[in-house]
C-alpha cells in the first residue's frame, strides 16, 4: 500500500512493482496493450523525475548537516551538493524520456493489431499499406527528430 509520508518504504515498494513490471512487460500476450502500458510508463517517468528533484533538494535543503565519515563538514557539504546536482541533471534526461515515451504512445495508438495469420491465409495478393501518419515532430519533410541532448 502506498506510503506518502515515508520516503524508504514508499521507494522499495516502487521498487519492487517497477521489477514486477519489467518481468510482465517481457512477454505480451496481446500487443494491443502496449499502448496502455507506454501511458503509465510516462507517468512513472515523471513521476521518477518529480520524486529525483525532491531528493535533490532534500540534499541541497539539509547541506548544514552533511559531514563526511571522517568528520569534515567541508567535503560533506560539497558531496551533498554534487549529489543534488546529479540527480537535477538526471531529472533533466527523464524529461526527455517521457518525451519520448509519449511519442512511442502516440504511435502506438495508431496501430491496429490484427491476429496472426497461417501461411495459407498470407497467399493472395499483398495489401498496400496504409498512408504513413505522421506526428509532433517526428517526420517531416524528410528530417528525423534529433535525440536527447547530453
């Protein structure tokens, strides 16, 4: 059961479903539900990218108690600091994933799964496929979308 009030537990939970979800995501029985399962994927990478933020400013809000093992407050406070600023740079890459993530869903709402067919059925004359759709931004006049920035 979700947590709101206890970061550990609530980020082992997370954990585990998140495994859960890689293992089940590994075998789709039905390739419609992609498409359902890309929109809660880009919900978990925002979500990810808010819970990374609040950790970074956990790190930066509470850099007066940072110490390292051997008592230096210096280094402790400099180690919380780079620490922040990993995580608002990775923040940064997540946002770019659900991007992405939200493009893939877009496309995959497009598709129309039909059921497999026997090599009986497949003979005949091919079908034309059908009018390429295209989307924000990731076709048009013949240049591709550039990837993430790093």
């Amino acid at each position: 059961m979700a947590d709101y009030d206890r970061p550990v537990p609530s980020a082992d939970e997370a954990a585990e479903h998140l495994r859960a979800l890689a293992h089940a995501t590994s075998h789709f029985q039905d390739p419609g539900e992609t498409y359902w399962v890309l929109g809660d994927l880009g919900a978990i990478a925002s979500r990810l990218r808010e819970a990374l933020v609040n950790v970074a400013s956990a790190h930066m809000n509470h850099r007066d108690l940072a110490h390292t093992d051997d008592g230096s407050q210096l280094e402790g406070r400099q180690h919380a600091y780079e620490a922040a600023m990993a995580l608002r740079r990775a923040s940064v890459l997540l946002e770019d994933v659900g991007r992405h993530v939200d493009d893939a869903q877009s496309h995959s709402g497009r598709i129309a799964w039909h059921e497999a067919t026997t090599a009986g059925e497949r003979e005949g004359p091919e079908r034309e496929p059908r009018a390429t759709v295209t989307h924000r931004g990731t076709k048009r006049a013949g240049r591709s979308r550039p990837g993430p920035t790093l």
